[in-house]
C-alpha cells in the first residue's frame, strides 16, 4: 500500500504531512480515538486505546 501511495505521491506517514505530535498530543489522539469508539473499536481484532496508541506512534 505505501508504494502505491508513493507512486500517486500521497504522505506515508505523519512526518510527510508535516504533523509531529508529541507523545502527550499522541496520547490524547488516542484517547479520544477511544472515546469515540465507545473504548474499543473492530471486530476480528479488539483496539483499545493502548493499540490506539501503538498504531499513531508506527504513523509516526
């Protein structure tokens, strides 16, 4: 996927966007992440926000 997305030159990541957040703003991200989710989100594979919180710092 992210070699498609290279070969129609879209961001990869958050860095490509020009967005760093810190590890508080990340925090929060997942937090609400997880609020609006209802505290977890899928079906096949339970997110919580702890893997909320994993996905947003991998996009880093």
């Amino acid at each position: 996927m992210e070699d498609f997305y290279r070969i129609i030159d879209m961001p990869t990541n958050m860095r490509e966007l020009g967005v760093t957040p810190s590890e508080e703003q990340l925090q929060t991200m997942a937090h609400m992440c997880s609020l609006a989710a209802g505290g977890c989100k899928g079906s096949a594979k339970k997110l919580y926000e702890e893997d909320m919180l994993a996905i947003y710092r991998m996009a880093l």
